[in-house]
C-alpha cells in the first residue's frame, strides 16, 4: 500500500515536472517592436527572437503597425499570456503608463529597447545606441565637409529632425546642434527657410512622405531661384530619404545630406552619391546587450549597465547600457556592412 502510494506521488511529480518543462511561461519573452515599414525594426525584430531562442527563451514577437492602440493591444496579450519580461521600442515614449502599470502588478519587468518610455517607473533597464553620439557625429560631419572652423561662408543649411513623440529625436537633434548652432549664430551657416527649432524641423512619424512634401516646399520657396543649398542635417535615413527624393526638383550642386540607419535604400543613395553619410547602429549588439539584461532579470547576474546619469523618463534616472554608433560612409560601408555580414553584398545593387 505504502509502496502503490509512493510511486503515484512519484508519478505525479514527474508529470508537474514534465508539464513546468513543457510550458514556457517560466521563460517567455515579449518584444513589441513599432512597425514593419521601416527596415532597422525588421532586423531589429528578428536579431531579438534569433538571440532569445538561442539562450533558451520562447519569444512573442509582434510589430504594431506604428499605431499606439494596437502597440498596447499587443502588450496588454503578452502581459496575459504569461511573458515574465517584455521588451519594448515603443511608438509613442508617452503612451504606454496604463499598460506598463498592469504589467508591474503582475511582477513583469519590462526593458526599453532603443527608445525610451516615458513618465512610468515600470521601466526596468533602457538598451539603446548613444542617441547625443549620433547627432554630434552628423555635426560634426557637415563641420567637417563645409570647413567651417576655418572657412568663413556663409553655407545654406537646412535641418530635418525626427517625431516630436520619440525621446531619441529630441536628443539626435540636440547632438547635431550642439555642434551647429555656434555657426548658425555667428552667420557662418545660413538656414534660408527660418526654420531652426526642434519644432519647426520635426517629422511627424519619421515618415519619408512628410519629410519630403515638407523639403518640396522649402526648396520652391527658398531654393529654386538658383540659390545653392550646401547641405542638410537630416536626423535619420527615413528623412534623409525624403529630402533627396525632394531634391529632383533642386538644380544646383548636390547638398551634404547626413542620414542614420544604414537603411539599404540610403546605402545604395550614398553609393549613388545621393546621400553623404549615414550612422551605423549595429542591431545585432543592442540585441545582445537586451539579451544579457533579459538574462540577468530571470536568471540573476549582473545586466550590462554603462551609464545611470543621462536617461530620465520624468520619473527616474533609468540604467541604461549605450551601444556605440559608427560613422558610415561610400568609403567603409563595404567593410562595416557587407564584410562584417551585415548585408549581402547583392541586397546593395
Ligand atoms: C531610432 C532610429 C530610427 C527612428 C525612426 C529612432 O527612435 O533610434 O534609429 O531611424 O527611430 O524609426
């Protein structure tokens, strides 16, 4: 009897086991990426799910349409479905505190991927590139190209920054005049439109389609008497798109056009002499830094952390591990893109 009883207790702990190995809800991970449109979150989205399968992790990988009630939508479902953390590159860094509050209650640490969320103290880590490096490098980029320590100008400039709701494009721009500004002030640098301010030059969604509609009218109104435009800060490759798509109707010398991203379309414009320089962000490394701070969450261990002084979200200083952005241009993009394997050498022609 004592025996029968035994194994039955014995048979029932081996099927818990069993089921507790089967399910996955001890080490499921959601990541709630903005959109599909443009590139970067495509491999984004897929360098996250490739590295946490690899360490073991089930993934629930959903892009949201860079529409914000589908993005809590979705992380409402993760948050039900038993994911234990979520990481998260939000499309609006202000939207998300109703949703990140149920997910503290339930005990889910949530990390902000790339873009910080805002004005909620569910934030577990933020995992991101430095975001003031970027802007700096543009700058310092268009400094460079145009002389402007030692020539004394002027230069038409024209600025293009990204969406008033993303933290990042408040701080790419930021990094880009914190370089600019000085030679806009003392004239060596002339912006013909009058539009200077973050405000102004913003770019509703990052949208390539806003970006250029918005240069097709800067340029018929400010350039198309002939006045030369000798370069343009563009935040990142969408807007930078969208500037040289508006620059067919520009007839003067080819301005300096900065961009971030890497995006195939823009590396194939820089190899086109369309677009002079672009940032490269190394997607793989930021998925691997997430990864060791998912690691660290669940299984214990110290997460990569570099910096706990500049990223406050209105609540707290949230710890942060900045990936460095690199300088990409027609010269290494060959070394840096397709021989590091990030590209196909094809997927550039
Ligand atoms: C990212 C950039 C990207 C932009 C538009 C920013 O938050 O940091 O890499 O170009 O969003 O998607």
């Amino acid at each position: 009897m004592k025996k029968a009883l035994c194994l039955l207790l014995c048979l029932a702990m081996v099927v818990s086991m069993l089921t507790a190995c089967g399910s996955s809800s001890g080490n499921k991970v959601g990541v709630s990426m903005p959109t599909k449109t443009l590139q970067r979150w495509n491999q984004d989205g897929s360098n996250m799910k490739e590295q946490l399968e690899k360490k073991g992790y089930e993934v629930d990988l959903q892009y949201a349409d860079d529409d914000v009630a589908t993005q809590v939508n979705q992380i409402e479902n993760m948050i039900s479905g038993g994911c234990k953390v979520l990481v998260i590159a939000s499309i609006e860094g202000d939207s998300l505190g109703t949703v990140l509050a149920q997910a503290k209650e339930k005990g889910v640490k949530v990390i902000a991927y790339d873009r910080l969320i805002m004005n909620t103290d569910a934030v577990t880590y933020y995992a991101t590139f430095d975001n003031f490096m970027v802007g700096v490098k543009q700058g310092q980029y268009i400094e460079d190209q145009l002389g402007l320590k030692s020539n004394a100008g002027p230069f038409n400039i024209e600025l293009i920054a990204g969406s008033p709701d993303d933290n990042n494009a408040h701080i790419f721009f930021e990094g880009a005049m914190s370089i600019l500004q000085q030679y806009i002030d003392n004239g060596k640098l002339v912006v013909k439109s009058g539009q200077k301010t973050f405000e102004q030059v913003a770019t509703q969604g990052w949208k390539t389609e806003n970006a250029q509609s918005r240069f097709e009218a800067l340029i018929a109104a400010n350039y198309a008497d002939g006045t030369q435009l000798d370069a343009v800060m563009a935040s990142n490759d969408s807007t930078a798109l969208g500037v040289a798509n508006a620059l067919a109707s520009y007839t003067g010398k080819y301005p300096i056009l900065t961009g971030q991203d890497c995006d195939i379309a823009n590396v194939k414009n820089m190899i086109a002499g369309k677009q002079s320089m672009s940032i490269f962000k190394d997607t793989r490394t930021l998925a691997e830094k997430t990864t060791e701070m998912v690691d660290a969450i669940l299984k214990g261990g110290e997460p990569p952390i570099n910096n706990t002084t500049d990223y406050d979200n209105g609540k707290f200083v949230v710890p942060s591990y900045l990936c460095d952005p690199v300088f990409a241009d027609v010269n290494n993009y060959q070394k840096l893109l397709v021989e590091s394997g990030y590209y196909k050498a094809e997927q550039l022609q």
